[in-house]
C-alpha cells in the first residue's frame, strides 16, 4: 500500500497485541526503519551494528513485556514494546509511514496503558533519530549514553516524562 493511500484508509487501521506470528514482519520493519535513519545521525556500520548479525528475539521479548501493533490489513505500520512499569523499550514505524501520525498513535495506547498502573513516570532510552520526536511528546533527556554493539558506540540518550 502507498504511504498516499495510508490517510484514505485510516478506517482500516487497527490497533492490536503483537503476537508471536508477528515476528517476521517485525522483524522487516525493524531493519528498514533502523537503515532509512539518516546518515548524519548514524553511520551504515553503526546501523548494522544496531541491526545485529541475526534476528532479534521478538518471540522473546513479546513474552516478557507488552508489544502493540498498528496496522492496516494484515500490513505492520509501526509497532511499540513496552513494561507496564513505564520503562518503553522500542517503537518502530515503517519508513513509508513515518510522519502519519501512527508513532503518536502508538504513544498514546502506551500512555494508558501505563497510566492504568498508576505509574507516574515513563522513560526510554531514545535514538538520537528519536530524541525530537520524543521531546515534543514532553519528555526530558537526562543522561548521555553510548552503547557499545559489535564494536561499535551507538550514543541515545536517558529520556523520561512525568507526570504520565
């Protein structure tokens, strides 16, 4: 489906739990999000190093914390994986589908989720690709960091909201 076609669609949208059967398409979209990051901002070794030699554990990882999907059809628009503590491990969005709200979107079924725990507090540690888009959902960079992958310094940054 063309990004054009996505805002004729939205009725098709749909919001649900990430599934073990989702792993592949997370998988694609993972790696074309992290590869369609701008240069300046990330090296190509830095990207694949990120990426990593094989695929991660989204099995994994979907059983030991939350995982929501958007999507259109049976096509995976973005996604968001998260500990109901607050702490929002990763969100991803297809790079043909970046800037159509579906990371607001996404964000904002984290948030109640979250606020549902009474947690006062969220934080994520946000790809310097990310940081703005964080930052304009009112969070706050508190700490530098540089994450070392397959030899490679990945620098994100400490980033948290309060209140939720």
């Amino acid at each position: 489906m063309a990004a054009t076609a996505f805002a004729e669609s939205r009725m098709n949208i749909q919001l649900r739990t990430l599934r073990p059967s989702d792993a592949a398409a997370m998988q694609l979209l993972f790696c074309a999000a992290i590869n369609a990051i701008d240069q300046s901002l990330y090296s190509s070794a830095e990207k694949q190093a990120w990426i990593g030699p094989q695929p991660k554990g989204w099995c994994t990882l979907l059983t030991a914390e939350k995982g929501l999907g958007l999507f259109c059809g049976t096509q995976l628009l973005g996604f968001i994986i998260y500990q109901p503590q607050g702490y929002l491990n990763c969100l991803y969005i297809d790079p043909a589908y970046q800037g159509q709200g579906i990371a607001s979107e996404l964000h904002r079924a984290f948030l109640s989720a979250v606020k549902a725990n009474k947690v006062e507090q969220v934080w994520v540690e946000a790809s310097l690709a990310a940081e703005p888009v964080f930052r304009h959902w009112g969070y706050k960079a508190i700490k530098r960091q540089h994450i070392e992958r397959a030899g490679e310094f990945l620098t994100n940054s400490v980033m948290v909201k309060a209140p939720v």
